[in-house]
C-alpha cells in the first residue's frame, strides 16, 4: 500500500505548513525544527502510573467493599443518609471504571505489541480499536488474536466487567427479623398457688371457688375446646412477644376408653302388658356396668324406666372417700342418644355395640409453657407436664407440687417453687366438687322422659348430658362427647387458675403470676451472600495479569507507550520505496508526499532524541494542518501557496 498511489476516486488530505514556519520550510516542502521543553505531565504520561492507579483504585474498592460488608454483616441496616445500596453501586462503579481504564490502556497498547512480532494484516488495527466498544470488540479480540494470555485475560476482564456492578448490588440480602421493644410490654399469666376455697361450711369444709365451677359451666356453654374462651390473658404492645419457658399451676384431664370393659348382663323379665301389641315380644333387660362399678340400664318393654346417661366419681384401689387427690370418673351411655324426648317404649334389644363408656381423670398438675405472640395471635405449646398420684396432705394450703425440673423447663431449682391449689383434700371431697359434675343417672321415668332427681341435683351434669347435642367441637352425638367436656373443663379451670394473680393484683402482681418476656417490633437486617464477590475479584485478577503481560513485554520489545495513540502510526508508515523523498516544486500542482517526507531530518532527530513518544508525535503533529476533501475536490486548492496534501 502506498500513498503516492491515489486515485481520482480516493479521498484525501492537504498538509498544510504551520502558518509559524520559516519561509524556507514552505519552500523546500518539509517541516522546521521543533523547540519544547517536556513537562512534568508529559513525562507522568509515558509511564504507566495512570493504570497502576486505576489497579488500586479497583483493588481499594473490593477492599472497601469487603471491609463494609463484613462490618455489617448480621447488622441492622445502618441509618445513613444514603442507603447501603448507594455506597455499595459508587464503590462498584470506581473499582469498574479504574479497572477497565486499566485494561483498556494495557489492550490498546497489545497492538504495537501484536505488529511489531511479525507482519499482521492492517486490518487487525480495527479489531484492537473496537476492544473499547465492549463485548462485541472483547469477542472480535478473541477470535482474532486469542493464542495470548494478554489477550484472553484482557478479553475476559472485560466481558465480565459488565457484571461488575450487578454482582456487587446482589452480594446483600435484606432479611426482617424481630428486635426487642424496650418500652414495650410482654405479660403472660401464670399461677404457683391458687386460693381456690370457697365459703366455709359449718362442717369446716369449704365449697368450691364460685370462678372455678362458672369456667366449666362457661366452657360447656362455649364450646369446651374454644381457644377464645379458654385462652389465657397476656399483653403484647407491639403485636410480637415471646416469653422463655414457665411453669404453672394447671389442671390436667386424661380420659380412657373404657368400651372393651363393659360388662354387659342381659335378663328376660317378666311385664305387665299395657297393650296387645307389647305382650308380642319378650321383655329384656340389660345392665351394662364399667370396672368402676358404674351401671347403666337398659329394657325394652318395661313401663318402668330406661338409664341413658350415668357420670360416677370412682375410687382407685386402698382410696377412702374424702380427701382424694383427684378426681376420677366414668361415664356410661347408650348409643343412639335420642333427643329431645327421652322414651324407652318399643326399643329392640341391643348388645354391648349400643354402649359406651370413657374414664377420666381431673388432676392438679403444672405444666411447662413455651408462649408467643406473632402478628397479634397468642399461641402456646405444653412442652412438659407433671402429675403426683399420692400426696402426704401435710401442707395445710393443700397438696404441693415441686418438679424435678430444669431451666429449660421453666424452673430453677434454686427457687425452690412449690406449686399447690389452697384447700386440697377439702376442696376436693365428694360432697361438693365431685357433685358439681357427678350427675348419676339420666334416665326416663314411667315409660316417658324425664330426669330423676340426682340428675337434676347435680349442677353441671345436666349440662354434661346436654353437651352431646350442643358441643359442635365435639362432633357427633355418637363421639366421646364425655371426653371432650372433661378436656374442656381442663382448659377453663387452668385459664382461670393462671389469671387469679392478673384478676386480683393487675399488671403489679409479681412474678408468682405474670411472666414478663420480650415484646418485638420487625427490624431489617444485613445478610451477606459472600459468593457474589468472586465475579468483581476475577475481572480485577484478570485485568492486572493482562496489564503485567503488557507491560513486560513492551520493555523486552523495547517499545514506546503509544497506548491508543494513531499519530505514530502515520508518521511511521513508508510509502513506495520507504525512502524520504523531496518535495515536487511546481506552481500549478500541489506536490503529492508521503506521511514521512512531511518530517525533516531535524524533527526526526527531535523524535528519536525522546525514543518516538506520544508526545514528540504529538509536537510534530502540531506543526501540520490537515483537511478531508471528497474524491476530485484537491485540485480546486492545487494553487494553494504551500499546500501539500497526502494522497
């Protein structure tokens, strides 16, 4: 390629002598000498102190980024003026900006290194120059040039920059967890010991506590297994509390189905017809008894009465009659229940199938109580409860409790709590809070429906023997509907246990009957996904083995740093015969030079005297004036005095 060889077709430059010149340099056609003096920013430009900074700049960034992050990893947000995310997307973009001017300049600066190893097609100039449009030039890179490392490395840096900043926002993850409110309020109830005695009689005993027997009647009114009623009271400001585990004072019911051990006696008895019709079948009778000796009655026929429904207090083997611990019953009834009206005229005879019987107990205990609070719902679990089956009866407020338990039960036994129900063995005798649900017999009387008066006498049996058409959450009429009821009164009689203290003293009760724990409000938290650094790292890995590349090689090539400088490209490029040649005088036509005749001998030594810089280019460059003209425009200013135009 030559550029004395233009065509007519061809654009092309006019050179136009620096109107500072000598006269004898516009007449001999070349440049004159140059006179400057280098400054100290020239001389910082021909070293490679403006990448290094961009490598520190980067590096300092990551580490920054680093240092920020594993500051406030596990933190709640801090409260800055500007959002984490802010400092976080400034530090990406200075660690990518110093980074990639890095590279960019070591890329720039492959391609004197490229041609200088051996004859390249001039086309390759354009791939090294479009490295700065981003991926597409990185990928042209590749394919033209990508035996080097420099040239994989540097191509990588830059393909994965782009990413730089998308990884660097990604590294943080905010996550709300709930911190401790310290004016909020966290109170639950709990009870150690319950004044649970009534009027006194003129026996010395005492009646059941009127709280206790109108939360089981509730219960059953309510439904026995409703939380709502049966929920302890608490207080939670801030809609989020958490308690550490506490026991309680409770009351605990276990029941046992006791089908399997019906003993069931059936008779054919002689009757007194009333009519025709009931003389046609033989009459049975069939007594149905529990191993607590609880007899139901079953006769079809008989105009006398029919037992639907029997609820006993049994006793445990070697137990007398006062002075229990707990309260055992067994219920006996038959199946279908019918209702409302309670006849026994025209029933078939039936077998132990139509029967069934459930034991329960109804025992003080203490329970271990793990309670929270989320989004204004109260929920607790009973991690642990405990029971004694035989009490001395020395203590005089009643039967105490003490679990062998831990801290993580919720006691310390350095405490020494004795949990205990005022009243004891009188608060629990038969002659008053077993018949509070002791109802005996439910049963028809004279062929028609009725109740018998134990039946009536008693205060929640009516309601027990009710509960199997009314308790919903029990489910049917022909489900352990008595289990259910003595669950619920379970339930009730532990919510009211547990808020005595509450009812009585208020938020000043002591510890004895309020559990204090802590009230929460939601706050977000930094959470650190460190994997999202590696990419950032990897483009600033990537970009200074490519620059240590370049820079090695330029000092063994002895190279200038021309970087992306096209100036020594022209001024190095020899046309024809690669000789400097002297200007063509000629008055009618502009003389056609090429790029190296426009540089004397003089400014050549002022060009080797500073090893070929940037800058000495740059200085020659200054004392030429170039124009583009379109194909058959040049000879239009061919007269032009001291014209010269490269074609």
């Amino acid at each position: 390629m030559n550029l004395d060889a233009s065509s007519k077709n061809d654009y092309s430059y006019n050179a136009v002598h620096n109107p500072n010149g000598s006269e004898s340099d516009d007449r001999d056609g070349s440049l004159g000498s140059i006179v400057a003096e280098k400054t100290l920013w020239a001389k910082i430009c021909q070293t490679w102190l403006f990448e290094f900074l961009g490598f520190v700049a980067g590096l300092t960034s990551l580490a920054a980024t680093v240092a920020l992050l594993r500051k406030h990893d596990g933190e709640r947000v801090p409260d800055w003026p500007v959002s984490l995310n802010f400092v976080l997307s400034l530090l990406a973009n200075v660690g990518f900006a110093g980074t990639l001017f890095a590279v960019h300049a070591a890329v720039a600066q492959l391609k004197w290194v490229w041609f200088t190893k051996g004859p390249r097609p001039l086309a390759d100039l354009s791939v090294f120059q479009n490295v700065r449009g981003g991926a597409i030039g990185a990928v042209q890179l590749l394919f033209t040039a990508g035996t080097q490392l420099a040239v994989i490395t540097g191509s990588l840096a830059i393909l994965l920059g782009m990413l730089w900043g998308p990884f660097t926002q990604n590294l943080i993850l905010f996550e709300s967890r709930d911190i401790e409110s310290p004016e909020g309020d966290a109170l639950a109830t709990r009870s150690v010991v319950f004044e649970g005695r009534g009027v006194t009689t003129r026996y010395a005993y005492h009646l059941p506590d009127p709280r206790l027997e109108i939360s089981m009647l509730s219960s059953i009114a309510a439904a026995p297994n409703d939380r709502d009623v049966n929920e302890p009271r608490f207080f939670c400001s801030t809609g989020n509390c958490t308690w550490p585990p506490f026991a309680t004072l409770a009351f605990c019911a276990t029941c046992t189905d006791l089908t399997p051990q019906i003993d069931m006696n059936c008779t054919y008895i002689n009757q007194t017809c009333r009519a025709s019709s009931e003389c046609d079948k033989p009459a049975q009778e069939c007594r149905p008894t529990t191993p607590g000796n609880v007899v139901s009655l079953y006769a079809n026929q008989v105009a006398d009465y029919e037992t639907f429904f029997t609820t006993q207090r049994v006793l445990k083997t070697n137990e007398t009659r006062f002075g229990s611990s707990s309260l055992r019953y067994q219920s006996i009834r038959r199946l279908p229940m019918p209702y409302p009206t309670l006849s026994s005229t025209g029933r078939e005879p039936v077998t132990i199938a139509n029967f069934s019987a459930t034991e329960c107990s109804l025992n003080v205990c203490v329970q271990s109580i793990n309670a929270t609070v989320q989004n204004g719902k109260y929920e607790e679990n009973i991690i642990a409860t405990y029971e004694e089956e035989d009490f001395d009866g020395s203590s005089f407020y009643g039967e105490t409790l003490r679990p062998p338990w831990t801290p993580e039960l919720g006691i310390d036994p350095t405490e020494n709590l004795n949990f205990s129900l005022a009243g004891g063995k009188a608060t629990f005798d038969e002659t008053n809070w077993a018949g509070l649900i002791e109802s005996d017999k439910i049963q028809t009387v004279d062929g028609r429906s009725g109740f018998e008066m134990p039946a009536k006498s008693a205060k929640l049996g009516v309601s027990i023997f009710t509960a199997n058409y009314n308790a919903k959450d029990c489910g049917s009429i022909n489900d352990d509907v008595f289990s259910c009821v003595m669950q619920g009164f379970a339930k009730a009689l532990t919510k009211t246990v547990r808020d005595s203290g509450l009812n009585k003293y208020g938020k000043d009760a002591n510890s004895s009957y309020l559990i204090r724990g802590r009230a929460t409000v939601p706050a977000t938290f930094i959470h650190v996904r460190w994997e999202w650094i590696i990419l950032p790292a990897l483009v600033w890995v990537f970009g200074f083995i490519t620059w240590c590349a370049i820079v090695i090689q330029t000092w063994r090539l002895r190279l200038p740093k021309w970087r992306d400088d096209l100036l020594p490209l022209v001024f190095l490029y020899r046309g024809g015969d690669a000789r400097l040649r002297d200007a063509h005088t000629s008055e009618k036509a502009s003389p056609t030079v090429t790029a190296s005749s426009c540089v004397s001998r003089d400014l050549d030594k002022f060009l080797g005297a500073d090893d070929y810089s940037s800058w000495a280019y740059g200085k020659v460059a200054e004392q030429i004036i170039v124009q583009l003209h379109k194909p058959g425009s040049v000879t239009e200013n061919a007269g032009a005095a001291g014209v010269r135009h490269l074609a």
